[in-house]
C-alpha cells in the first residue's frame, strides 16, 4: 500500500542507478579540469562547502546515538493502536535498520504493555531496549524486572507541569529523582532523567537537578520540547550550558509543533549533545517528533560516511511502511528519501544537470537508500536534453535538432494535458520511424497521421496508459 514506487505515474524516467553512476563517474572526471577547489569538494561530497565545521570541539554531528520512540513516543500518536505482534515487527526491523536504542511504553502503562516489554527484551535484539517511566518507584520497581538495559525516566519541571499536571516543587521533584536513580542503578540498569518542557522550565532549576542527577551517577540527562516551542539558537544556548555543567550524556528530545523538530536536534548534537530521539514517519503526541528518516537524511548531508558506516539506509523504506501499515497512513508525497517524488526531478534546466551529475542537483544519493532517481519527461517544462536520454534507451538513432523537434512536439501536446511516459515514447517513435521514411514530422498534419497510426497499431497501450 505504502510503496512509494508502484503508484509513481508513467510520465516519469527513470535513470537507472548503473547509467547514473556512469555518467557522474564521467562527468566529474571532465568537471575536475575546470571546477575551482570549492567546487570541486562539493561536487565529490555531499557536504555543502566542501570542508566540514564539525570539527567545533562540542559537536556529536559524527558520533551520536538514536532512542528510537516508535514504541514509545509513537504509541502516543493518534492512530496507533500496536498489538504485541506489530511491536515485535517494528522492533526488529528497527533493530535490522541499526538504531542504537528502542525505547518502549512504560511497563507500568497496563499490564499488555508490561508483557510486550518483556518479550522484546527476549527477542535478543542488537540495540539495547529502553523503557520510559515516570520518575516514580512504583513504576521503576515494575521496569526493572522487565529486562530492559535501561529505564528513561522522565518529570516535569516547567511552572506549567508544576502547577497543573503533579503539583510538586523542584525540592520534591530532586528528591524523588535522586531515590529512583539511586534505585534503578542498583540493578546495574542504565538510568537517564529528563525534565519534561525544558524550554518553559526555569534554568537555574534545570540546571541545579542536572547537576544533582549527574553527580548521583546516571547515564544521560535529557532536555525535552515537549511542546514543540524552542527554535534552533534555544536549543544551542541550553544544550551548550548544560554540556558545561554535567558530564554525563545529554539526550534531546524535540517535538515538532512549529516545525523545528530535526534543525533542534541537529543543532543539539553541534552543542555536545550525544542522543537523538526519533520515531518512525514522526509520529507521537500531536504531530509528533523528529522522523528517523528525516534525521537521517540530515545527519547523512553531515557526515555521510558516518550514518553509512552505522546504518543500514536501505532498510529505512522497510521500517516506514511496517509503522505505516500500521497505524494506517500513507507515507507523505514529500517525506524525506522515501516520499513519492523525493528524487523526482521535473524542470528542463534540472533534467539536464541531472543526467550530467545527478549531484549537481541531489544532496542525498537515491542509491544509499535503495532508491532510484526519477526524471519527468512528460509536461510542458521538459528540455531536451531529457528527452534525448529518453530516445537513447529506446535505441532512436535522432540527432540533436530532430529531438528538439520531438521536444517541441511534446510541449505543444503537454500544453494540452501532461504525457505519460508512453505518450512520449510513442512521439519519439513517430519522428524516428517518420524521419527513417523521409517525411516532413514537424509538419503538423503529418506528424498527427503517424501518431494516430501508431495509436492505432497499439490500442491496448493506449486505453490503459501504463508503461
Ligand atoms: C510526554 C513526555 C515526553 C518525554 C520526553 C523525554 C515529552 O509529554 O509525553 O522523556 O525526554 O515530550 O516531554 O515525550
Ligand atoms: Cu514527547
């Protein structure tokens, strides 16, 4: 259902991955005569000037950690409902995707959740398995006998939390995370506290239990937007101070209401934090948290060799379907690497460079993801450039001027409505069979003679208009 690939419309090309790489591998063997040095870096990498900035002494850009929330954050979201089945699914495909850790429901949520836990704490998994409790020993005393590696423990700091969720102040609220911390890693199990809406939270608060919690021993401090409002600098200023306060991991947690979720939790990882929590497609509470592939596709545009090195790409489509199967959505049109037309290319200008070096255009490589690059050859913005690569698979013979010609024919029909794929192919096959026979095809008449001819010779292609 979820497959981006089998609905895509047959106006479309698409290159292939062996004739894209040859074609790039040529192209900047001829661009390295002529490109100055910043270009050239550009051209090889995927970085955007070429030398990196994540040499700044804080920054985790190339080594950070994901807490992937999917069964955690994301059962919050609106549409999910995970049966033990589907959690063991996610997880592993999850874990075949390479996350660090899968973080899980509370236990202590209800008594299905707590089974669940257990058993994906069996399944053996590679990423070490999380739970997500409040900070409360009832519910610490539960996690820990589910087997989990660690416990995430979280408690609201903000004046808002404070007076209209649990109704504690900051000496209550240090003092109940000090005793579960204490408690948790008695287990030997791996403990992280985190202030629930850090952002609208006091600072000298924050900070003064970041401290404590860091030197009572825990693993990671968290900083949470749980309301999506922090931007960018915000989180560089909060994350930045803390790293100088605790030395501890710092793990971030941003959700995505105005739409800051992945530029916070890249700019975190620049201000020394150390772990990144995602969840597939982005789902969670309201619209949810950074996606784990739209993280990844920025963390790639960093660090390529990085993400490569640590995560399988390719199963990111996978994992996305799995979680959109599930919770009964489609993968969106523009979704980062998997969306329907993330490495379709459209404009003539573009079409061309495409063809030239598929970088000139793309910052990330279909192929590291297992997906293929689109050209649309069939609307009235198309060059003919494109349409001659198109001619060329087909094995047209056409010189430069009688694919412009073709070219031309196209944008008169596409005026009318778009071509599909073979509504072009069918034009590129009318001008080369009309030019071998010696006719006039640019001659209007003519050229509507051969293609209704043509159209004729093939009617089972044109009533299903599929390639
Ligand atoms: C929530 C809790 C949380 C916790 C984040 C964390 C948030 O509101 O459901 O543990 O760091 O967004 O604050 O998801
Ligand atoms: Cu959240």
């Amino acid at each position: 259902m979820s497959d981006c690939c089998e609905s895509r419309p047959t106006k479309i090309q698409r290159v292939g991955e062996e004739e894209a790489k040859n074609i790039s591998e040529t192209h900047v063997g001829v661009e390295n005569k002529v490109a100055t040095r910043g270009e050239n870096e550009a051209l090889q990498g995927v970085q955007p000037f070429g030398s990196s900035r994540y040499s700044d002494f804080l920054s985790n850009v190339s080594n950070f950690k994901i807490i992937e929330s999917t069964l955690r954050e994301g059962e919050q979201f609106a549409n999910a409902f995970f049966d033990t089945e589907t959690k063991i699914r996610i997880a592993k495909a999850l874990d075949e995707f390479g996350v660090d850790c899968i973080e899980l429901t509370s236990p202590a949520a209800s008594e299905q959740s707590r089974k669940d836990c257990e058993a994906i704490c069996k399944l053996g998994l590679k990423a070490k398995v999380i739970t997500h409790i409040r900070c409360h020993m009832d519910d610490a005393r539960i996690a820990v006998e589910t087997g989990v590696d660690g416990v995430d423990v979280v408690m609201g700091t903000s004046k808002f939390l404070r007076e209209y969720s649990h109704g504690k102040d900051m000496t209550y609220i240090t003092k109940k995370a000090v005793e579960v911390i204490n408690f948790v890693k008695s287990k030997g199990i791996e403990i992280r506290f985190s202030t629930e809406d850090s952002f609208r939270s006091d600072l000298v608060d924050l900070l003064s239990i970041y401290q404590v919690v860091d030197k009572v021993g825990v693993n990671r401090v968290g900083v949470a937007d749980t309301v999506g409002v922090a931007n960018p600098r915000q989180v560089y200023d909060l994350v930045r101070t803390l790293r100088g306060v605790v030395g501890c991991d710092i793990e971030c947690h941003f959700h995505n209401d105005t739409g800051c979720a992945i530029a916070n939790a890249y700019t975190a990882l620049e201000a020394g934090a150390t772990h990144v929590d995602t969840s597939v497609l982005g789902i969670g509470e309201r619209n949810g948290i950074p996606s784990l592939g739209g993280f990844i596709a920025r963390m790639y545009a960093a660090d390529r060799d990085y993400v490569m090195s640590k995560y399988n790409l390719k199963a990111l489509r996978d994992v996305e379907n799995i979680v959109a199967d599930a919770v009964q959505v489609q993968i969106p049109f523009n979704n980062y690497v998997t969306g329907y037309c993330a490495f379709t290319h459209k404009a003539g200008i573009h079409a061309k460079a495409i063809l030239a070096n598929p970088s000139t255009y793309e910052i990330l490589k279909p192929e590291d993801f297992g997906m293929s690059r689109y050209v649309s050859i069939g609307h009235r913005l198309t060059g003919w450039n494109a349409v001659k690569s198109r001619a060329q698979q087909l094995g047209l013979d056409l010189t430069d001027d009688q694919v412009k010609a073709a070219t031309n024919r196209i944008k008169v029909m596409a005026d009318i409505k778009d071509q599909t794929m073979e509504d072009v192919d069918a034009i590129l096959h009318v001008f080369s069979r009309g030019i071998k026979a010696g006719v006039d095809v640019t001659h209007d008449a003519v050229f509507e003679k051969l293609l209704e001819q043509h159209n004729v010779a093939r009617p089972e292609s044109i009533t299903d208009g599929t390639n």
